[in-house]
C-alpha cells in the first residue's frame, strides 16, 4: 500500500500527523511505504485545499486537522482496514476452543499483515408446522455477543491508541454453506478454525463429505486444536506430493512463510515406483529456486509409508519431529480426503498436536 503524506516536513503538525500514521499501520502490520510531499506544485496538481493531508493509494485522499491528528488519522486508519486490508476470517461459535482460536488468529494476524474478520452463523430453529421461529431472542442475543467480543479485540477506548483491525460479522443460514460462500470474497486471504467446536463445525467443514466446504473453499485453512498458543514458527513440516509442487499451493505456502522465515522441512510418503521421489524432487527443486535463492532453509525427505495409510506416516513424522506448523494439500481425490476419511486420520485433524495448515492445489 502506498501512501503519501503532504504538508511542511519541518513543521510540529506535520510530524505529530506522521508519528500518529505510523503507529497505526505498524498496528495493523499492514505492508506500506509512505511518503513525504512539500513540493507546492504537487499540491496545486492534485487540488489541495489545505496540508497536511494523506493520500492513500493515488486514489482516497484525507484532509487532516492539526488540532486533533488522533481523529484524523483514524479516518484514515478506518479506510484503510475497511477498504484496503484483507481479512484472516474466524468462525466462531462461543465455545472454549472456538476463542482458543480466535486467540490464534489475533497473534497471527498483524504478521500476515491482515485484519481480523469474526463470523457467526446463526442457524435458528423452526417450528416445522408453521415456519415460526421457535426462540426469536436468541439471534438478537447471539448478534450482541458477537458484537460485544470484537470489541474486547479491538483494544481499549484510549484516545492515544488505535483499535486493532477487527471487524465483526453476524449471518443466518446453514453453517456450512454460509463459511463457503464468505471465504469466496476476494477480501478473505486465510480461514482459522477451532477444532473442536461446540457445533462440531471442523467435523462438518472437514469432514469426509465431498461436498464439505474444505473441498469447495479455495482459500487456506488452519486448524486450531485446544490449549494451542500462537509462536512464530521456525519449523514448518510440508507434506509435498504433485498436488502441492504442480499448483500455486507451493506460493501460498512461501508467501505465507515469508514474515516468518522458518525452516521447511518437505515430506514425501513413499510410494510405489521407486523413481517417484526423484522426479518429483526436481520438480520441488526447481519451484523453490525459481526465483532465485529463496528466503528459508529446508530439507527435503523420503520417508516409509505406513501399514495403515498415508496419513499415520506424516503424523508420525511430525510427532516425532514436533514442527510448529504441519501443512497438507487438498484436493478432491488427494491427501485431504484421505487426511479426513478413514478413523484414524480424522482423529489426526480433530485432534492433531499442533496447528495445521491446509492449502489448496488450484
């Protein structure tokens, strides 16, 4: 995001509005660069009425009052994580483990680099005979909760701080269906669940039904089990497989990985040609040094396959190894099916040893 600060350098307005902006895109961890403007023709070009004034993005451009640069500047803070800033969307159904993720998600956001969006979905009960809402109180009950939660988020009423990005979202429907249709918004980059919800939700969203919204969402999830805290992670354990080296999963995965710089530890179950490996090796080699010499260490392994499936062999590596990030690919007919079909493997996602991280390969 580009933003561009005129005014008098020098002036003590000037740079109280300055010290006051950064603060709050530090805040947000937004990326930015900002830029100082005292050249008087610019003003006369771009119809300024008065300086000091921040224009954002060469598009939206705000008027600042020197007598109160913490109002001003908040205008433009609201701008910028309403209109600029892309969302880490939250479920949550007011369970312990729902929050434990939201307490996640709050850490995790400002690495990203994005704004908190917290959704409840509010499924009323009806009465079959005549189509009546049986608790009508209830959603207005359960939309004031919401509510009152994302303020507790947001930072206290102090004039001198900014709230933190969060925003709040209260929607009617079938669970499942509303999480699917909200991660399709181009604004939402990242989805975190809790995985033991009061409603089961991860059990429905990830469940082994093909329909699930796991397979229909593009966007990535992380699953969240109880009594996890957020840490930066070092380590990161990728299971990789021609779904992850021949899709645009493999960039979300170093995008992702780029505020953090951990070490990536890939993982191939082997199977049953023995050229397998190598082939798709090279093929990960060549992704990763695709742009050059890239950001992070990593290693690349071969490891057995399982009497069981493929799913027990990459938690036992990772139980093992204990990553602080497992991370897996979906695809229809590939590794998440099979992470979330059989017994045992569902039982890894519902209750895995740390965070999971599930890309998609399209």
């Amino acid at each position: 995001m580009e933003l561009e600060l005129f005014g008098v350098n020098r002036s003590f307005r000037y740079q109280t509005i300055k010290k006051q902006l950064i603060r709050a895109l530090e805040q947000s961890g937004v990326d930015y660069t900002l830029s100082d403007i005292g050249d008087i023709d610019k003003f006369i070009e771009i119809g300024l009425d008065s300086v000091p004034a921040i224009r954002v993005d060469h598009e939206q451009l705000f008027s600042m009052d020197p007598e109160n640069a913490h109002k001003s500047v908040e205008s433009v803070y609201t701008y910028i994580v309403n209109k600029k800033m892309h969302s880490l969307l939250v479920p949550v159904d007011f369970s312990a483990c729902a929050e434990n993720a939201l307490n996640y998600a709050v850490a995790l956001a400002p690495h990203l680099g994005l704004k908190l969006d917290i959704l409840h979905v509010y499924h009323p009960v009806v009465d079959p005979h005549n189509a009546v809402i049986l608790d009508s109180d209830l959603g207005t009950t359960m939309r004031t909760r919401l509510e009152e939660l994302g303020q507790s988020y947001r930072g206290d009423a102090d004039k001198n701080t900014f709230d933190r990005p969060v925003t709040t979202r209260f929607e009617i429907g079938f669970p499942l269906q509303v999480i699917e249709d909200v991660s399709k918004e181009d604004s939402v980059s990242l989805i975190v669940m809790g995985t033991l919800g009061a409603t089961n939700m991860v059990d429905q969203v990830l469940g082994s039904n093909s329909s699930s919204a796991a397979n229909k969402s593009r966007k990535p999830i992380i699953l969240i089990p109880p009594d996890v805290t957020f840490t930066p992670p070092k380590h990161i354990v990728a299971a990789f497989s021609d779904e992850l080296v021949n899709s645009e999963a493999i960039h979300r995965l170093f995008e992702f990985n780029k505020p953090f710089g951990a070490h990536i530890d890939f993982v191939h179950v082997q199977g049953d040609n023995p050229q397998q490996f190598s082939e798709i090796r090279n093929k990960l080699m060549r992704r990763i040094f695709a742009d050059g010499t890239p950001s992070f260490s990593f290693d690349v392994h071969e490891i057995a396959k399982s009497e069981r499936n493929i799913a027990v062999s990459i938690q036992s590596y990772a139980d093992k190894h204990k990553p602080d990030l497992l991370v897996v690919t979906s695809k229809r007919r590939g590794l998440i099916n099979k992470l979330f079909h059989a017994s045992v493997s569902r039982h890894i996602c519902l209750n895995p040893n740390g965070p999971i991280l599930v890309l998609h390969d399209d």
